[in-house]
C-alpha cells in the first residue's frame, strides 16, 4: 500500500506494543519499520528495467527477512545513548518487527504480488481484499494514533486498529462475494475458467475488477456488490491471452535475457498486447480506464543493438482519476 498507510500501521502497532516501556520512541521507530521494505524501489539497472520490477516487494518483503529489517530498530536506539539502558534496545526492536512485518502482510493482501516466501520460493502473495491506496483503512487509523499520542494512552490507537482489521475483514467477505459474482456470469456465458482473479479497485470495497481466462482468451469485467446484497455487473471486454509462442520473430531473437517470461511472472501471467499499440505486451491487471483496456505498464522490445533489450512501459502518471464518475460506480448509479 502507499507509504503513509505502511508508516501509520507501523506506529499504532508498535504504540499499542511498546508505547509504555518506549513512550514516544516505539511509534517513531515503528513508522521507520513500516515503510522500510519499500527501500527496494532504489533497487535498479540502466541495462535491464525489469530488475526494478522483480525486485520491488521482493526480499526486503519476505518473511525471512523480516527480523534483519528490524535491525534499523537497535541501530536507531544505539545512536541514542540514553537508549542503551534497561534492555530497551531489545524492546524497540521487537516493536521494529511488528511494525515491519505489518508492511509485508499488508501488502501481501493487495494484488500486486508480494515474495513472502523469499528464498524458499518466488510466488507473488497477492490476495486482492485491499486496494493500494483505500482512505476508509487508513484515515481511522491516523486519527487513533494521533490522539494515542496526545493523550499518552494506547486505547486510540487500538480503536484505530480494531477499526482497520475490521474493514480488511469485510473486504475478505466483500471478495467472496465478488468471485462468486464472477462464477456465476462466467457460467451465464457457458465458460469454464482455466483461471480467474478479483481485484479490488482504487478506495473501496464495493466494484471489483474481475479477469477470467477461457479459450485463450482473458475476458475483464466489473463487478458491484452492494452492502445488502445487491450484485451488477458492467460487461468489458475481452483480448487474447500472450504467451511466449506469440513473440513474433524478431521480439524471439532479442529476448536473450528472458524478459517476456520474467514479465510474466511479475504479471501472474495476466499478459495481453495493448490494443492501441501491439508492440506493448501489458499487465492486464491493471487499466486507465473502466471502458476499455489501457493498460498502466508493459514492455517493448527495443531494437537490436538498444543497450535493453526491453523498454518499460509506465503510464502511472497519466492516470486522471474521475471522482465523479468513480464515486456513480460505486454508489451503483
């Protein structure tokens, strides 16, 4: 998720946890452990773009490496020499791992994909019940904190947190009902998924962007499920699935490094060519617009004797988020 959710979650849990024996100290070094993991983003190559996509959410958020993370805890506390005292370096670092391992699960539970099992394995944790970016998660949690520190006291805090779990709880419900949702147009149109995927979109729990694959082909749909029960469903569209044996002649010979499948493992093999520019080989996880596929981020292969052999396609920037139109989405209009 976005860094200042990873930054308050951090702080709460390591206030509820430490905040006594700490004071102030736990809910700074916990808000440093909780966004630590994303230092990874520095993590790049002038040759290979996709080094900075297989390492973000890579081993600084494995489970593994959790307690070396939390390592910036006894650091900070060394550097203090009031701190050496009373074994409160221990204690701050057993709050720096709760802070840091909050991140890593929090981002496990969107759909970007998340190496929790780093080295041991290179599956992409994504269970899809939050969006990267939700204000309903983050905003009690902010206010718990802050007054958790005014008034000296842990119970805002756990009310912020008690508030956050509760909302992460009912988008676990909220993505059963959505897949169910999916199963059942996908058996209305007599599929038969080979695979599907329910993704939350950006700041609430109600429209879901759904993928199936059937007959090679990856078929995107939206899906609303209202508080009462109430299921819509706004059709999409549908492209076929790219997988190796579609690389044309010319993108096999520069593909010397692996880059479509190391693509498509970044992209759980979501892999489609942008309709606008089949040179694109696009995440179809992800989309600028709600009408059609757009697709935020791809790759090209570059010609021959380019020092990549890929371009990386990033269109985050232009993204222009309709508020209105999103907010008729999902108020069902």
């Amino acid at each position: 998720m976005d860094p200042v959710t990873h930054a308050v979650l951090g702080a709460s849990l390591a206030q509820v946890a430490g905040g006594r024996r700490l004071g102030r100290s736990a809910a700074l070094v916990g808000a440093v452990a909780g966004v630590l993991p994303d230092a990874d983003v520095f993590i790049r190559s002038a040759t290979d773009p996709l080094v900075a996509v297989a390492a973000h959410r890579g081993f600084t958020h494995a489970l593994a490496f959790v307690p070396v993370g939390a390592l910036v805890a006894i650091i900070t506390w060394l550097l203090r020499p009031a701190g050496r005292a009373g074994g409160r370096g221990w204690d701050l670092w057993l709050v720096a791992v709760l802070a840091y391992l909050s991140h890593v699960l929090l981002d496990a539970a969107t759909s970007y994909g998340t190496q929790l099992l780093w080295p041991f394995s290179d599956h992409r944790a994504g269970w899809d019940w939050i969006a990267v970016v939700d204000p309903a998660f983050t905003l009690p949690l902010a206010a718990g904190l802050a007054w958790a520190l005014r008034r000296r006291t842990a119970a805002p805090a756990v009310a912020g947190l008690a508030c956050a779990l509760a909302y992460l709880g009912l988008g676990i419900v909220q993505h059963g009902r959505a897949e169910a949702a999916l199963r059942e147009l996908a058996a209305r149109r007599g599929h038969v998924p080979v695979r599907r995927e329910v993704m939350p979109t950006l700041g609430n729990q109600l429209v879901w962007r759904t993928l199936y694959e059937h007959g090679g082909r990856i078929h995107s749909d939206r899906v609303r499920v209202g508080w009462t029960g109430d299921v819509s469903v706004r059709e999409g569209w549908s492209l076929p699935l790219a997988g190796a044996a579609d690389l044309t002649a010319a993108e096999r010979a520069r593909d010397t490094r692996g880059s479509f499948a190391r693509f498509a493992w970044f992209s759980e093999h979501w892999v489609a060519r942008s309709p606008a520019d089949p040179t694109v080989l696009a995440d179809m996880r992800y989309s600028l617009s709600a009408e059609a596929f757009d697709p935020i981020w791809g790759i090209r292969y570059t010609p021959p004797g380019a020092p990549a052999e890929v371009e990386w396609i990033n269109r985050s920037r232009d993204r222009r988020i309709d508020l209105g139109g999103m907010w008729r989405e999902i108020a069902g209009q």
